[in-house]
C-alpha cells in the first residue's frame, strides 16, 4: 500500500517512537466527511486504514470494493538513522463529521477484520483493547446528520456563563462528550446506526496516545473556530479523562514536503507567521471585513487555551507570545479612527483581558493597563461592540472599570 495517507502514517509513527521509545497504541482522528475527505480524495480513511495494517481493494474500474489485510511482516517504518523496524498494528478512532455509509464501512470492516485475526495482543492492538471494553465502534459523532459543532465554539465565546465555574476545564469536556459520543456504525443491510456510546468513547480517550488531523487547505487551525471545537474538543476531553496524547497537525499542501507539528507548534506558529507578522496584519488591516477577520483570531486562540492544554499539562501558548499578542494591540497600527476598528478592537482587547484575568498567561502589568485604559475609551468614542465576552459579562465589565487608570469622569462615562 503507498500513497499519502501510508506517507503520513508512517511519518506520524516515526516521530512518536523516535519520541517515546515506543509506539502509540491508540490514536484519534479528527476528520472532516464533506470537505476534507472530497477535497483529498479520501487521504483521512487511507490513514484510518493504513494505522490498523489495512489496504483498500479495487476493481478494474478503481473503485474500492473493500479492505483486505496487510500481513505483519510487511509492516515496517524507517527510523531517521536509516534503521528500518517492524511496527504493529494501531488502533484508532475517528472524531467524524459525516454520513457517507460508503466510507463508513469501509472502516468498519476494516475494524472487524483486524479484531478477526489471531494475532497476539502485543502486535495488535485493536484485540488488546476489545479484550479491555468488547466494542468496536470506532467512529464517533454528532447524533445526527447535522452540520453543527461540538459545542465549544457556542460555549466559549459566552463568557457570563462560565466567569463563574470552579472547573471549565470540566465544563467543556462533559458539554464535548454530551455532543460527539454517538458511534457511527453499518448494520448486516448496509444501513447507517447512530447510538450513544458514551462509555465506550470515554474509555478511548481516556486511553488515547496521539491526537492528529490535516491541514490540506489555505485554512489553517486560527482562521476557523471548527478546529478548537473539534480538534481542541477532543483534545481537552481526553486529557480531562487522564490521557496525556502527543498531537500532530500534518501540513499535505506540498505533497513532496508533508511537516508534522504539535499543537502547541502550530499554534506559534501561525501566530507568529501571520497574526503577529507587520506585513500580514497590516495588510489585512486595510478593510473593515480584513478588521474582523484578525479581530476573530485572537478569539480562536483564546479558544485554544480554554478547550485544552499543551503536553504534560503545560500551556499551549508561552508568556512571550500571550505578551507579544497583548502588546501588538497598542501598536500604531491599531489606531482607532471608525466604529469597525473600534468593535474588532474591543473584541481583541476583550481576549487578552479575560486571559489575563483567568490566568492564562503571566501578563506585563502595564501593559494590560494599557489596555484596559485604551478598551474603554475607544468604547466611550464609539459605543460598545457588544461581543459576547465584553457587553454581556457584567463581571468583566467590573474587572476593567477596577483595572483601569483613567479618571473617575472616563469611568463613569463608561
């Protein structure tokens, strides 16, 4: 079997044992049906596949007519010393958005055969693991064929529901597991089945090692809340049930250069390659939809920072970067002269105040003063934004008023 979803299953195991002197037993995918799979020509089922030791079968015609198993001894990986290694067979879930019954079975079968075998549970680890919990359901989703998220991305943003709470962290993970442990599966006449699972979910996350998905668009992991609440999700919730995963975000726009990622690595990344880049950010600061666009950025990073946290529980994001994107805000290019700039503006500042405020990051006290100061007065010029997390959460609105060095007058103006 080749191709790139073998290329990028190969390069995710190579990293992870080079990393952890072993291999991973059980990895999650996030995967999206009706776009990303159309888009790749199903890129994401050939990973499913190729982890589990399976290879598609076609007809004359090419179609996929099925899935036969590759025999262990084929199953190797090429170290970056040159050393080539026997590698088992890896169980793996799928954190799905789609109903195509096709490529559902194909996956399901390709689960049932492996379990099928009499291979012992040191080189297959979908039998170690049924043994554990007797369920195959490896496919998990919404309860329906609904284009809607995981929740996260409605919680969040509503900062006066959860100011509050004594444990977001498990807020966000229960809100994820009452949305997405809702097994896909096809019964003996081909007919799509959606139940709840939620055990059986818990018990893979919970045991979960890797956490992967693909960038294979010009859409990155900051342009769109879908991915802090599916991959962000997802990731939160198996560290909230005790796994510690490694995450890898595989770039495939260049076919002959994939690169592999932490989260925490992509997220750096793009931040400092866009959001914090003079050439990027001034650019799209041109326009009142490129203000908003920027403006919802630091709302997916803060999603980020919520949802989940980086490897053995450090922060996904540093003090130095949390810093810089607070201290980006009171550059000139963020002066303020319309009621666009002023909304996107406050939308910005709001973020990084609530971070600051929730402990996400060790903030530069004058610096965030300056913030708070230049948050209210743009709001006093040009009247609230009314974002979710600034108008509508009173107690933050206490919290800047409190913070603020302005006069007493501003205050109350405000």
């Amino acid at each position: 079997m080749g191709g790139a979803g073998k290329k990028i299953v190969d390069q995710l195991l190579v990293q992870y044992y080079e990393k952890n002197g072993k291999f991973p037993e059980l990895v999650g995918l996030v995967m999206w049906g009706g776009t990303e799979i159309l888009r790749t020509e199903g890129i994401g089922i050939a990973e499913f596949l190729y982890f589990l030791g399976v290879s598609p079968e076609w007809d004359k015609t090419g179609k996929v007519t099925g899935v036969s198993l590759i025999p262990l001894e084929d199953l190797k990986i090429k170290l970056s010393n040159g050393k080539v290694i026997n590698r088992p067979r890896i169980d793996v879930y799928a954190s799905a958005v789609t109903s195509n019954v096709y490529w559902i079975s194909l996956m399901v079968n390709a689960v049932k055969l492996v379990n099928d075998t009499d291979e012992s549970f040191k080189w297959n680890y979908i039998k170690k693991h049924y043994n554990e919990t007797p369920s195959l359901d490896r496919i998990f989703g919404l309860p329906g064929a609904v284009l809607e998220g995981t929740g996260m991305s409605d919680y969040i943003p509503n900062t006066n529901k959860w100011w509050n709470s004594t444990n977001l962290t498990k807020d966000l993970a229960e809100i994820y597991l009452s949305r997405v442990s809702n097994s896909w599966t096809v019964d003996e006449n081909g007919r799509l089945v959606v139940s709840e699972k939620r055990e059986t979910y818990e018990y893979l996350l919970g045991k979960t090692d890797l956490i992967t998905q693909n960038i294979d668009s010009t859409w990155r992991f900051l342009d769109s809340d879908d991915y802090y609440d599916w991959f962000g999700g997802l990731l939160g919730a198996s560290q909230y049930l005790g796994a510690n995963p490694d995450t890898g975000i595989v770039d495939i726009r260049n076919s002959n250069n994939y690169v592999s990622r932490t989260l925490e690595e992509e997220i750096e990344f793009e931040i400092r390659s866009m959001i914090l880049n003079p050439k990027y950010r001034d650019e799209l600061l041109k326009s009142a939809s490129g203000w908003l666009s920027y403006s919802e950025k630091y709302e997916y990073i803060f999603g980020f920072v919520s949802t989940a946290t980086g490897k053995d529980g450090k922060s996904l994001i540093s003090d130095s970067v949390w810093n810089g994107l607070a201290k980006n805000l009171l550059s000139p290019s963020f002066n303020v002269d319309s009621d666009f700039k002023s909304a996107s503006f406050q939308s910005m500042a709001g973020w990084v105040i609530v971070a600051a405020q929730k402990g996400l990051f060790n903030v530069d006290p004058k610096v965030l003063q300056d913030i708070i100061d230049k948050y209210i007065n743009e709001t006093i010029n040009y009247g609230v934004a009314c974002c979710h997390h600034t108008c509508a959460n009173l107690e933050f609105n206490k919290l800047v008023v409190q913070a603020s060095s302005l006069s007493y007058d501003k205050k109350r103006s405000f």
